[in-house]
C-alpha cells in the first residue's frame, strides 16, 4: 500500500512537470499533452481504487485544464494551468484555502491572455505584494509566547496541571538524581540506564550541570501523572543550568521504556539526552539474561547499543534471553535474528498475548517505538542485528568467542495477525470520535509537516473529558512516515487500512501511519492533563507536526516560548 502510495504521488508530480515543459514549447503536439492527461487520469483512478483522498489533487488538475482549453488563446492559458497545477501539489490543500486557489489561477491567467501589456507588470506586482502579506503577516503578528491551558468557563471548576500529581504513594520507594551534563558536542543523563519493579515509587531528582542547555525529562511511555511528563512550557518550565526539578510518581507498568529531555527535543535527543528505563513484575518469572539496547545514530554511525560495530556476550546455552530494542531515533529502524526461533514478545512495554514462533521475519520499530524479543539460547550463536548493509549487531555467544553472520531477513512482521486475540475491557461506545489528518505544506518559514492543517502551537487541539472512550483515526496524506505518539495514554489499534486487527490486542504508545496509510486507533480518557500527541520523527515535530489532547478542565501556568521549547 506504501509502495503504490509513493509511487502515485511522484507519477502525479512528474505529470504535472512534463506538462508545464510540453505546453510551453511553442510547436506542442496533442499527443503528447493528450498521452500526459491520460496518466494523470490513471493516477487519479488508482489512487480513488485504493481509496486515497489525493486522488482529488490530479482531479482538480484535470478541471483546471479543462477550463483552459475553454478559452481562445488557450495554448497560454495551458501553461499558467499546468504551473498552478504543479505547484498546487506541491503544497496542503489546507495550507491554501479553496477561494485562494481560484482566484491566484483566474488573476494569473488574465495577465496571462490580458491585450493591454503595460498593465501586467504593475497588476502582477500589486497581486503578488497582496499575496505575500497574507501570508508573512499573520506570522510576523504571532505572539512569541503561547499558554496551552483551557480558559475558565463559568460553573467549571479548573485544575492546573501542577495540581495533577496522582494518587498518594504507597510502594518501596527507589531514589536517584538524574545528572545532565555536556561533553563537547555530545549531552547525556547519568545514570543512563534506570532498572525498577511495579509497584516502585520513583523519586528522580534532575540536575542540570550543562553550561548552557535547559533541560527536562519525559517518560516515554508511561502513564505518569501529568504534572511530572516533563514537557517544557506546558507541565513545567525547562530547568536551567544549575536548576534541579523533581519527579515522583508510582510506576505501575510493566516493560521497556526510556526517557529523554522534551526541551528543545529534536537537538537534544539527537545529541545524546536520553536513557533507558526497564520495569521488571514485582513477582513471576524473568529472563536469565535481560538486555536493553538502543537504536541511535551518532553523526553518521549508527550504533546497536552504545557500539557501531559487532558487540559480543557469552550466554549459556538453555538460558532464556530477552532483548529490549529502544528505537531512540527518528526514522524506522527493523531488527532481525539469525540462528534461533524467537518471539516478539512485548511492543512499546505491552506483552502480546500467545505470541507465535518466528523465523525469518523482520520487526520495524518506528521513532520513540519499543519491541522486545524472547528466545532460547542454543548451543550456537545468535545473532540480533539491525536490517542493512554493515549494520551493527548484538551475538549472543556460548563460548563468548564465535559469532554468525546475519542471514537474508524476511518480510516484515504483520502485527495485525500475530498471537491470538484476548479481551479488552476499552469497550465500543466512543464518547469522542476524532480524525487527524497528517500532511506537508509551505508556511511564512518554508516547509511544513502538519496535523489538520495546522502546525504547532496552532493545530486544532483534540478535547476530551475525563472517562470518555475516545476513537482517532490517523490518515496520512504526506509522502513521509509518521511515529505518532500520544502522552500519558496508551492506545489499542483497532484497524489499518480498514483491516480490523485479528490477532494480538496491540497496545501501543508510539503508533507508525505510514504513507497513504489509514490507522484507528481506541484509548480511555482517565490521566487527565495536558498531553501532546507529536509525530516522534523529531525533524517533522521541530517544523510543525504536533498537537494536543486536552481535557476540558485542566489549565497551565507554563507558557510555550520564553525559554520553553518543547520541540
């Protein structure tokens, strides 16, 4: 489906440059622009067959075109339609609004066709200045600082996000100070690994010892209360050099997650503020040897681990082993096992339910995702590498010595129809029914990633009240992939592409919507707060694409700007 998506939308564009070129030659000939036409029409019905709403960018094409043809000197006109044309697909249909569109194409093209010559250069410059400060001004006139809080309605009782601390807490209670520091181009948190049991009530301290860098932490994929979620200018000011911020909440997950800083995020993650976080069962079983690893470029090196290269650990045969893949990057990442059956035991924290044996299979792992793989140590090596020319690899190893190369991986794994199903108490009766468009567009600063047609702090924001069951539907419009993810909340996949999901309930915090690509998803309003769904591709965040999900009655203190940047 991505495939055919990417490919429809680059035949789109091409159509529309060849058309440009083909009407602008003076001796054009009707095949030509007759055989181009045809393409676009097939495009638009391929992408209408596997039911894309882009198929209505070659459509409006078509009847842009049309409407040339109508008029006398139409060879002109053809090619200020084609023009528009190929810019129009270039930019978000909710980046220009419909009147827009029409009237920038009947002004060009009566300077196009206009007798009267000595008019066009004035008229044009007037149309174009006027176009300009339409679009400059609004973003000139925004304010520098933004307040994400709901305003009080009358008879409404209002919490601010600082009272939203969680019930009282009752378990061992584990304490840690949490050091950012920088060296040289790189920053870190120390400790960069944090082990802890349900139940655990973590009382972390962070100092920051940066010269110059504010800083928070994030708890990505917990359900922490909103007060402690660490996102700077909506549940706490971003802590400056020599400052100190404490979070304190009981962890009653279970699973891989991490935590990174959510100021200034895309610089400061990419540069190393991040770390690992694994909540073992209170009781049950564990795995003999347990191991967490993240994905993470630094420079151009991409490191499994903290290592570019092959890193090796003895393991005893018989042992049971479960390997953590954090994917601390932004682009999707797949791993791959060579030399023993495995299983995809957990994804973003959450068990499946009866997962099956694999083989040859492949797991991709969007930005900010999570996936943990069982197995059995044979009497040979293991290896756990990451799909790619000369990737880096984690060898389980019996004698600590021998390793194995990694054998050709296989299709992706199809989460939609792994394990078996199990209850879930989410429910079907949804109080909010939500979709989220996610596109690309130009805005007054150049390129944009957006969400419903607007970028951050002015997407629309997504409301709800505590104790609604709330239904999203993702649709991506754009031609990049999107790890979508939602604070504090953990959604169920209900569907993709229409596909219901027939194996494993899958739970998950960091939701992939691929291009062309149509994901629901179902999760219970019951953490209230202020929470930012954000693409974790971190580049697209920076430039425009998140949100949030707000409940009715909670306000803020903090402020975006002023020395709060949360992307």
């Amino acid at each position: 489906m991505c495939v055919v998506y990417v490919i429809a939308l680059i035949a789109e564009f091409l159509t529309s440059l060849l058309l440009i070129v083909a009407l602008a030659l003076r001796r054009w000939r009707k095949w030509t622009v007759g055989t181009l036409l045809v393409l676009k029409v097939a495009v638009a019905a391929v992408m209408l067959a596997y039911g894309f709403e882009f198929a209505l960018r070659p459509l409006r094409d078509l009847a842009l075109l049309a409407v040339a043809f109508a008029f006398p000197q139409r060879q002109k006109l053809l090619v200020v339609a084609a023009a528009a044309a190929f810019v129009l697909d270039l930019l978000l249909p909710q980046a220009i609004p419909q009147w827009t569109t029409v009237a920038l194409f009947a002004v060009v093209g009566l300077l196009t066709v206009l007798p009267v010559r000595r008019w066009i250069a004035p008229v044009a410059l007037v149309v174009l200045a006027g176009l300009g400060v339409a679009v400059w001004i609004p973003a000139l006139a925004a304010p520098t600082t933004m307040n994400m809080g709901m305003t009080a309605m009358p008879g409404m009782a209002m919490r601010s996000v600082t009272q939203l601390t969680g019930p009282p807490t009752t378990g061992p209670v584990k304490k840690i100070t949490i050091t950012a520091v920088q060296n040289g181009d790189r920053y870190s948190f120390n400790p960069s690994e944090i082990h802890l049991r349900q139940g655990d009530v973590l009382d972390a301290t962070l100092v920051n010892r940066t010269p110059s860098t504010p800083v928070t932490i994030h708890w990505h994929g917990l359900d922490v209360p909103n007060a402690y979620d660490g996102v700077a200018g909506i549940t706490q000011d971003a802590v400056k050099p020599g400052g100190s911020f404490e979070y304190k909440f009981q962890v009653n997950q279970v699973g891989t997650y991490w935590y990174h800083s959510h100021e200034d995020t895309k610089d400061e993650v990419v540069r190393g503020m991040f770390g690992l976080l694994v909540v073992e069962p209170r009781t049950g079983p564990v795995a003999d040897v347990d191991q967490a690893l993240s994905i993470h470029t630094w420079g151009d090196k991409l490191s499994f681990g903290d290592n570019p290269g092959v890193q090796v650990r003895p393991v005893k045969a018989g042992s049971s082993v479960r390997v953590r893949v954090v994917n601390t990057d932004s682009e999707v990442d797949s791993v791959h096992v060579t030399g023993s059956p495995w299983q995809l035991a957990a994804v973003d924290g959450n068990d499946l339910h009866e997962p099956g044996e694999l083989t040859d299979q492949t797991v991709p792992i969007g930005g900010g995702g999570r996936a943990d793989i069982h197995l059995t140590m044979p009497n040979h090596p293991v290896r756990v590498s990451l799909v790619g020319e000369d990737s880096p690899a984690y060898v389980l190893s019996p004698d600590d010595r021998s390793t194995v190369d990694a054998s050709a991986p296989g299709p992706e794994i199809d989460l939609m129809h792994y394990g078996t199903p199990a209850p879930v108490s989410l429910g079907t009766n949804y109080n909010r029914d939500y979709t989220v468009d996610l596109d690309q567009g130009i805005g007054a600063s150049g390129f944009k990633w957006t969400m419903n047609g607007g970028v951050f702090p002015d997407a629309p924001m997504l409301m709800v009240s505590e104790g609604d069951t709330v239904r999203v539907t993702f649709r991506n419009l754009s031609l990049g992939e999107h790890p979508m993810h939602l604070h504090g909340h953990e959604v169920l996949v209900l569907s993709r592409d229409g596909v219901a999901s027939a194996g494993s309930p899958v739970w998950l915090d960091t939701v992939s919507v691929q291009p062309g690509e149509t994901v629901t998803v179902a999760f219970k309003a019951d953490n209230p707060g202020i929470w930012m769904d954000h693409c974790h591709n971190l580049g697209h965040a920076k430039i425009g694409m998140v949100m949030h999900l707000a409940y009715t009655d909670v306000t803020t203190p903090f402020v975006v700007g002023d020395g709060n940047n949360p992307e």
